[in-house]
C-alpha cells in the first residue's frame, strides 16, 4: 500500500515497530520500570515540582536514543572499534590530568569548547570492550601472561581515574575490567594469590588515600565521630532508611525528605528517598527488579554467538549489579561514600546515558545473535 493513503497514526505505528524491530521485550520492560520508579522518587526529592523531573526526561531522551544506536551496532562492528575507543578514553584521561577542569578539590572534567566531557565514564564500555577484545584474539590458547597483560590494560586507566581523584569510578571501572578477566576463565589458585596480595596492599594503599578519603572508611566505622562532617551523609541516610520501616511513609510523605536532612537526595542517596517512603517491602521489590535485570543480561551473555560478545555482555551485566551494590550499600551505611549513583534510579546525565548504553550493547548482542546448526 502506498504510504501516502496511509493515516498518520499507521505510519507512527509502522516506524515505531520498524525501529523496535527484534529488541529484546523483557529487557526494556524491566529498564522501563526502574526510570518509573526513579522519576516518581525524583519527583518526591524535588519537594514536588518539576523541573528536575523534566531535565531527567531531557536526559532519558538522549539517552534512550544512544541506546538505541548501540543497539544497531553488530557485536562484529563494536569489536572493530574496541582498541581506537580505549585509546582515545586514554588520552582523554591523560588530557584531563594535563588540563582539565577543577570542581570541588578534583580535576574530573575536559572543557572541549562547546560543553565539558567526564573521560572517566568512556572508560566503563571502552576497558571492558577492550579487554573482551583482548581475550578474543587469544582465545584459542589462553595462558597466565594473557591475563598478565589484561591487568596491565586495566590498572592504567583506573590508576588515571583514581588519581583525579574519582573513587567511586575508578571502583565502577576496575570492577567491569575484572568481570572480563573473571569470565575469560582465570584460575580459582590465581584468583586466591591476588586476593592475599589485595589483602597485603592494604596497608601502603591506606597511605596513597587523600585525606577525605581515610575520613570516609574511618566514618564508616563510626560515622558519630563527626556527625556534622564527614559522618553526616552516613546518619541521615541511614535514619531515612530506618524510619520507613517494613511499609514506608508513602509516597511524598517522607519526613527526612520533604525536610531536606537527606543530603545528595536526588543522585546520590535516591535509594533513603525511595526506602523511606517505600520501606522494607518496597525495598525488596527494588532488590527483585535488579535482580531480574542482571538475569536477563546474563542470560544473553550465555546465548551470545561468540565469546567477545559473551565477555562484553557479562561484564556489563555485572556492571550493573556493582552500581545497585555499591549504591545501597553507601546509603544504607556499610559501604564507604564513594559517590555512585543508583542505576536508572539517581538524577544525572553522564550516567544515565553510560548506562543506557550498556543496555544497548546487551540489545545488540541479543538482537544480532546467531542460531547454532545442532
């Protein structure tokens, strides 16, 4: 039929499906859930206006759409830009030590001219891109120098990334860097000897912390030590947590919030919004949608045809799951405040956009896979 006698409503239709066309169902839906539930807590953190709710749907637009870009990219293609995208999130880095930005005490940002770029969150596709591709290339004989070289390609950019400095992401970075060893098969005996030199590095890299960084694990430990400093974050949150109780307030009746002794309450410490006024059982209905979105991820990862794709795939996946971690984690008072953000859930554009991308990838992988002959 000629699509000039077609209504417009048809052809909104028709393109809308064209686009959709082979994205992976269960995967967008439980996607689509988690921002639901970040704008309603959003909107309750903003104290009920909407201006911070519309700059995140401004965010999710463009980030929905460099989803859906990923998502068109072969795992083939992606593996061809895997080396020229570390690189350049190497050289952003080094940039950004040479000449960038200064914000709050860290040198985080790169000013380009028209906008200013954080090279930091490259590096959460680039260096596991990279490392997948790595171990692609030898997969037909890997040995204990391929995992060697490996560390060496992760520990370069989270170093750069530490020194800025960034915990929080060079946390994020170095944890999708060790899914890829992880899942390329390093040995249990290998694993163990770095976990005892992880163990034994403890005390000179306490050492090489700054200083607000010692502040940060010592207030872990008893946050009342400062309660209007460094320990203040670590008390609030962990107050609003508590106070919801098994049902929560309800929402828009959190008292911590709506009296705004949450602090970061709209990136950071979302989830003492969201637990406050959705309580235990609220709570746990979050921890199941994770859940079921790292299920999903890894079962493309086990479907993917090749084994970049199930590398690049499980580490995103998993990289998820170390947002969701580390977030609660901080806000619920067992993890040191490190400033990561709740995935989906936590206002913010950088993030955002890093995280759609993953779920692209992940659409892609699952969109592009190859049937087996059996």
């Amino acid at each position: 039929m000629d699509a000039t006698l077609l209504s417009p409503r048809r052809i909104v239709q028709r393109t809308a499906a064209r686009l959709g066309e082979g994205l992976d169902g269960p995967l967008l839906a439980i996607t689509a859930l988690l921002v639901l539930i970040g704008l309603a807590a959003l909107y309750s953190a903003s104290n009920e206006t909407t201006g911070r709710v519309n700059a995140q749907l401004v965010n999710l637009a463009v980030a929905v759409a460099a989803m859906w870009v990923m998502a068109q990219v072969p795992p083939q293609t992606l593996m061809r830009f895997a080396v020229p995208a570390y690189l350049a999130g190497l050289l952003l880095l080094v940039a950004v030590a040479l000449f960038g930005d200064i914000v709050n005490g860290a040198r985080r940002w790169l000013d380009v001219g028209v906008t200013r770029i954080q090279p930091s969150e490259i590096m959460k596709l680039a260096l596991p891109l990279m490392l997948a591709w790595y171990f692609h290339r030898n997969e037909s004989m890997l040995r204990l120098r391929d995992f060697a070289v490996a560390a060496v390609l992760l520990l370069v950019p989270v170093l750069l990334i530490a020194r800025q400095p960034d915990l929080g992401t060079a946390v994020l970075v170095a944890a999708a860097g060790c899914y890829v060893i992880f899942f390329a098969g390093i040995g249990w005996k290998v694993l163990a000897g770095l976990g005892i030199a992880g163990l034994a590095s403890l005390a000179p890299l306490w050492g090489m912390l700054h200083d607000y960084q010692r502040r940060r694990v010592l207030t872990l430990l008893d946050p009342s030590q400062d309660p209007l400093g460094a320990g203040y974050h670590t008390i609030q949150s962990t107050i609003a947590v508590g106070s919801g109780g098994i049902t929560g307030k309800g929402w828009l009746a959190g008292t911590q919030t709506h009296l705004e002794f949450i602090p970061e309450r709209h990136t950071d410490f979302i989830f003492a919004v969201y637990a406050e006024e959705f309580g235990l059982i609220g709570n746990l209905v979050l921890l199941g949608i994770y859940l079921a979105l790292i299920a999903r991820g890894l079962l493309i990862a086990a479907n993917a045809p090749t084994f970049f794709a199930r590398l690049l795939a499980a580490s995103i996946t998993l990289m998820f799951f170390t947002y969701a971690f580390v977030n609660m984690g901080m806000v619920s008072g067992i993890l040191p405040v490190v400033g990561v953000p709740l995935p989906f859930i936590s206002y913010g554009g950088t993030a955002m956009v890093t995280l759609f991308m993953g779920i692209g990838v992940l659409l892609s992988v699952q969109r592009h896979r190859k049937l087996v002959q059996t």
